[in-house]
C-alpha cells in the first residue's frame, strides 16, 4: 500500500510539472491561451508561477522566471518524495 501512495504522489508532480511546461510553451501562442483547454491549465499553473514573476522580473521580453520555477519544482518534488518515502518507513505502511 505504501508504494500505491508513493506512485500516486510520483504520478501527481509529474503531472503538474507537465502542467508547468504547456502553460509555458501555450503562452507562445494567443488561440491556446483562449482556448478552454489552455484557460484550465493557466489557471492551475498561474499561482505557482506568478509566485517567481514577483520575484524575478522579465527582461525585455525573455522571461526567465518559469525555467526558474521548473528547477525549484524539481527540487521541491524530490525533496517532498523523499519526505513521503521516510513517512510510510516510519508509519510502516
């Protein structure tokens, strides 16, 4: 049962880390950013990565702040599965 949760928390970063990068890549084009699709998936990814444009502004028009975001969630996620693998260990699940 223990490995089921693991999978599941694998499964739902990686989820939303591809999230992350269609949100990135449908920016580049106006009729995905309209699209229902591309509506449901900006308003998932946005407060994460609005959370880096406060910090790290564009410059010009380059805007850095999502390749940012992706190795912070990268971190995140491995340090968050690490935590959820230790859990289950300690729990004995």
């Amino acid at each position: 049962m223990g490995s089921n949760i693991l999978q599941i928390g694998q499964y739902a970063f990686e989820v939303y880390y591809w999230l992350i990068l269609i949100s990135i890549f449908g920016s580049w084009f106006p009729q995905f950013q309209s699209s229902k699709v591309g509506t449901w998936i900006t308003k998932l990814v946005e407060p994460y990565l609005s959370f880096f444009r406060r910090f790290i502004p564009p410059l010009g028009p380059i805007d850095f702040s999502p390749i940012i975001a992706i190795f912070v969630f990268r971190y995140i996620r491995g340090f968050a599965i690490e935590g959820l693998r230790q859990s289950l260990n300690v729990i004995g699940i």
